[in-house]
C-alpha cells in the first residue's frame, strides 16, 4: 500500500516505480541522503495529511521542550528537502 500512496503523491517516484527501471522491476527505492527522522515524517503525513509535533501541542511553550524542541525543527527541514528531491508538495494548512 505504501508503493500506491507515494506513487499518488510523488510523479518522480510514480515514473520510476513503473518503469524498467531497476527500482521498478525490484519495486524498491533506497534514500541514502535523509535522516529517519525525516522518513518518519515523510510517512505521517503520506498517510494523514498532518504531523504530530511537540510544537502544535496545546501545552506547548516556548523553550520549555529545549534540545527536543531544536531537533523537531530540524526534522522539518529535513522533510522538506526529501519532499523536494522526491518532487511531493506537501499542502499544510486548513
């Protein structure tokens, strides 16, 4: 099921999962420059559309969260730069 979601969302991985590409005749595609991180992100939002971030969190405070706060910020650029090497628009927002 995965294949078909990101194949929706990614015309780059869509083409290359249906072609005679290697990555299509093994239906496997290795990201070797993101962080997992960012992958779990990735995935979150292929499948809900949204992301569970300590940031969005109604007891959220500033600095209150410290290192974990930092790391979250960077998971999010991190996504958006796979985003952009997979060719996925990611519509945030309500």
């Amino acid at each position: 099921m995965l294949k078909e979601v990101v194949c929706f969302h990614s015309p780059d991985l869509n083409a290359v999962f249906n072609s005679g590409f290697i990555e299509g005749q093994t239906q496997t595609y290795r990201l070797d420059d993101t962080t997992e991180r960012a992958f779990r992100l990735l995935v979150q939002w292929l499948y809900f559309q949204k992301f569970e971030l300590i940031q969005l969190t109604d007891d959220w405070e500033q600095s209150s969260y410290g290192n974990a706060e930092k790391a979250e910020e960077m998971s999010l650029v991190e996504l958006w730069v796979l985003a952009d090497k997979l060719s996925m628009l990611l519509l945030l927002g309500g």
